[in-house]
C-alpha cells in the first residue's frame, strides 16, 4: 500500500468568513468613526456611516476595490519586488513543480527569487500564484530544508491564504481611500478607524503561518521545516522592503502579541514539535484495490504564462 498523501481538496480555506469579519470590521469602524468625531462636531462619522446608505456602501465598496486588487497582486508583485522570474527547466522552477505534485494540486504556480533573506506565495487563486524564494536561503540552506521553505509556501497556496490575506488588504485600503485618506497615511488610517479588523487581520496571519508550517513538514520532515525556521529567524535582520511586505513573508514581525503578523520562533517550534497542526492535516489514504503511486513527476502545461513576453 503507497504512503498516505496530503488532501489537498480539503486543505482549501474558504473566503467567505474573512469576508464577513472584513464586512462587520468595516461597520465597527464607521461606529468608531461617528463616536470619536461626535464630540468635537465635525460630525464625519454621521456622513459616513451613521445612515444606512454607509453601512452598505463601505462594504460594497471594499469588496468591489478588494476584488479588483486580488487580480493585479500578482503582476505587481512582479513589478516592484525585484523578483527575476524562472523558466520551467530551471532546477528550482522543477523542485516547486515535483512538491505540487506531491501535495496533489492541479496546477503549476509561477516561481521566482528574490534578493532578500525571506520567502512568500502571492496570487489571486491556486491557478494564478507566485512562489518566491531568496537567493540567501537557497546559498545557506540544504535541499531539505529549501523543500520545506517550498512546501510551507505551498501551504499558503493550498490553504487559500494568498486569497484570504490578499483580499484583506485591498479590503483595508479601499477603506481608508473610501473615507479620504491618502497614501501616506493608509496604516495609521486603518488602524485609527478599522482596529477591529486590522487585529482580526492578524491573527489569521499568524493561524495561518502554523498551517504552512504543518504542511512543509508533512512534505518533508518536522527536523528540516524546524531547522528551516531556525536559519531564517537567525540569519540578518530583515530588510525595509520585508518589514513592509510582513504580512506576506515566511518570516514577519513575531513580537508575542496580538500586534504581530507572525507567531514566535518558539511557538512555531513547539507546535511542530507537539504536531499540534500535524495531527489534523487532512490526509488521504488509497483503498487496496488502488495502485501504488507512482514516483512524483512533474505535471505536463502546455502554456507556461511566464515564458511569454
């Protein structure tokens, strides 16, 4: 009988209930708003959100906006992350490929490295992501443990956290466009008025990393994601451009409170280590009369989207 495998038909995160928190996020900041504004009568709040007309357009607004960022995240990402793209023969492009095969996803993401010392998966869906990994993991670390940097990422992809994290985003900005706020001041924006689901934000971020980390080490060993971990969170401090994409990264800000987008070193090693995710990873199991699975291959597209112009 083969090895049990991952179920990745089952691993899938629906968008629905980040969705809704972002919804009831949106109306607790209107709230927020009507009640701080109120005393000193600029009366912003009561224009905003008091009347029903706000509290069905903010939302409507965010996911309309949230949506329309989740289908350019990609591309830019590829713009402005100084990520060189790889073509399908590269021997990096060919380990992401075989770990999809090997977690059973029907579908083969775009892959790319990057300058920094740090990983991340971005994308709308399974079928439109980017795997992203640093060019100092891959001259630091073993091949086992750049297979679990992969497969943690992967995770993400599996999971629909691209899609989930992604939509948190644009939905957060969209809101703080919404209410007059410029660039600028986006972050200290959302956080003045939209706390309730800048927090809510967080902590998926940080349930989201013990997820991936538990998929990582399904895919190669609890040893090599822990070791993995270890080098990324003692190799250099992170650079402006990971302190400003945190969200996104494998290594984040990971303070132990509820501000951070990621859980402890610590916290991520004992959970591995007590397989408390491990454990509930859905898994699948081949009947008798079923063959035995072959060998990994790597699964045959015959339009690779990144070697086009």
């Amino acid at each position: 009988m083969a090895e049990p495998k991952l179920d990745s038909r089952n691993l899938h995160h629906s968008t629905f209930p980040t969705w809704l928190g972002l919804v009831f996020g949106s109306w607790a900041g209107l709230i927020w708003a009507s009640v701080i504004s109120a005393p000193i009568g600029i009366g912003f709040g009561i224009a905003a959100g008091s009347a029903f007309g706000g509290f069905l357009a903010v939302p409507i607004w965010g996911t309309v906006f949230g949506l329309m960022g989740l289908g350019r995240q990609r591309d830019a990402a590829v713009r402005q992350h100084g990520i060189t793209l790889l073509q399908e023969n590269d021997p990096l492009a060919q380990r992401v490929y075989r770990l999809v095969a090997d977690l059973g996803l029907r579908t083969r993401p775009w892959v790319g490295v990057m300058p920094h010392a740090n990983a991340y998966a971005i994308g709308a869906n399974a079928d439109n992501a980017l795997v992203v990994v640093g060019q100092p993991l891959l001259k630091t670390m073993s091949e086992a443990e750049i297979d679990a940097i992969i497969g943690h990422e992967l995770g993400h992809v599996a999971n629909n956290d691209m899609r989930r994290m992604g939509l948190a985003r644009s939905f957060q900005n969209s809101l703080v466009w919404y209410l007059g706020f410029s660039n600028t001041v986006q972050t200290w924006g959302r956080w003045f008025l939209t706390w309730v689901s800048e927090l809510m934000v967080l902590g998926l971020s940080r349930k989201r990393e013990y997820w991936a980390d538990a998929i990582g080490a399904a895919l190669t060993s609890k040893a090599d994601m822990i070791a993995a971990l270890r080098k990324i969170h003692e190799g250099p401090a992170p650079s402006d451009f990971e302190l400003s994409n945190a969200r996104l990264m494998l290594r984040g800000f990971s303070s132990g409170s509820m501000f951070s987008t990621h859980p402890t070193l610590s916290e991520r090693v004992s959970a591995l280590e007590a397989e408390t995710y491990l454990r509930q990873l859905p898994i699948r199991r081949k009947a008798a009369s079923e063959p035995l699975a072959a060998p990994s291959v790597v699964p045959k597209v015959e339009d690779i989207a990144y070697a086009k112009k």
